[in-house]
C-alpha cells in the first residue's frame, strides 16, 4: 500500500514538473519574442544615429576642406577683436 501511494506521489509530481516546465517554457518564448522585438527597434535606432553620425562627418569634412576667403578671416578677427 506504502509502495502504490509512492508511485502515485511520483507521477503526480512528474506530471507537475512536466506542466511546470510547459509554462516555463512558453514564458521563455514569449520573453524571447519581446527581446526579438527590443532588439530590432534597439537595431533600427542605432543604425538611424550611425548615418546621423555619418552625414555629420561628411557635412564637416566639407566645410573644413573650403578654404577660408579673406572675407571671412577678416569677420573672424573682427569677433575675435570684440571680445
């Protein structure tokens, strides 16, 4: 009698553990279907700021290779000499 209420004790814990681990196992899908999600906005913004980045490096790189006319080096001391 011992014997069969073990048994019985053991498969209800089995089939609990099994039950637990379904829902363990949908929770982790579903975190990882929201971590899919962050991951590709988190993707989509920093690709956005890399070619913010890069349009801004390009836009300076022009400016700085102008060369400056002598209009604009006179303006420039005027500020400096209103300081």
């Amino acid at each position: 009698q011992a014997e069969r209420t073990e048994r019985a004790d053991v498969r209800t814990q089995t089939k609990s553990a099994s039950a637990f681990t379904k829902k363990q196992t949908d929770d982790l899908f579903a975190k990882e279907e929201q971590y899919k999600l962050l991951n590709a906005e988190l993707e989509a913004k920093t690709a956005d700021l890399v070619r913010q980045a890069e349009q801004l490096m390009r836009e300076q790189s022009e400016v700085l290779s102008k060369p400056l006319s002598p209009i604009q080096l006179k303006n420039i001391e005027d500020e400096e000499d209103s300081r």
